[in-house]
C-alpha cells in the first residue's frame, strides 16, 4: 500500500492539502472515539494497546502525521497547514481525554493535560517512526509506556 495513492494521488506525486486532509480526516476518525472515550489511566492503556494492534497490522489509518509533516518541508503551504491542523486536533483529542482523567480524580489537580498530550503525541509519532524504521513494534510500545510512566507519576495515590 502507498503511502499517497489510497488518496487518489500517486505515490511519487507530493500530497496536496487536499489529499492530506482526507488522510487526516480518516486517521481523526479511527482517533476520536477512542479517544472520546478515555476516562482513566486504564482506558489510556487501553488506546495504547489499541495503537500497537493498528500498527502491527499496518493499519492505514494510524501511519504517522510525521510521515506527512517530513515530505511537507518543501511543498505546499496548504499541505503544511492541514498537518498542523491534524496534529493540534489529535493533540486536543488527548488533552481532553487527560483532562476527564483527571476530572475523576485519578490525576493531581496540577497535572497539565496539554503537556500530558504533547508527551504522548511525541511518543506516538516517534515511537512510530522507530517501528517503521527498524520493523519493530516493540519500539512504538517502549516510547508508548514511557510516555504513560509520565502520566502515571502524576496519579493520586489512595
């Protein structure tokens, strides 16, 4: 599978903001119920185990934005855009997830939901990245797991 053409383009044409904003929108769609649904450390666990089976099974929807946001260095602006866009939303989609975490008390009242996030969206995307690259998954679950040792640290001890 190419990493453009399931987006009516071909693999060796540069991706358009149209094209980047239809594979964003069906990553966000795999993302957000997961994502919607997050009320614990527990259901976090959950989405972290849940983005290491898409990635075994190289699901097209969860292919690292960073794969996109390294070949729009130089393209478009448009393209540029729709990538931050796409990570901000997902990001978002995180925070607000940590922020129910925290609502329900398993987290510290000080725990920063968007720092939170921005952790996890750099594990997930590096950690992808290093599973692409060395074929490994495990490297996605290592980064994964340390990001919610992060999380973890700030939980409310009973």
């Amino acid at each position: 599978m190419d990493l453009y053409g399931q987006d009516g383009g071909r693999a060796d044409e540069r991706p358009t903001g149209e094209t980047v904003e239809a594979r964003l929108g069906r990553l966000l769609a795999i993302q957000e119920p997961l994502l919607n649904n997050l009320h614990s450390v527990r259901d976090l666990v959950q989405w972290r185990d849940e983005v290491v089976r898409l990635e075994q099974r190289r699901d097209d929807g969860i292919r690292p934005l960073g794969d996109l946001a390294e070949l729009l260095a130089d393209g478009d602006e448009a393209g540029r855009s729709a990538v931050r866009a796409g990570f901000a939303a997902w990001e978002s989609l995180l925070a607000g997830g940590i922020t129910r975490v925290r609502d329900s008390g398993e987290l510290a009242a000080d725990a920063d939901p968007e720092r939170l996030a921005t952790g996890l969206m750099a594990a997930l995307q590096g950690g992808l990245l290093l599973a692409r690259t060395t074929r490994d998954v495990r490297r996605l679950e290592v980064a994964l797991d340390i990001a919610l040792g992060y999380v973890r640290a700030h939980a409310v001890t009973p």
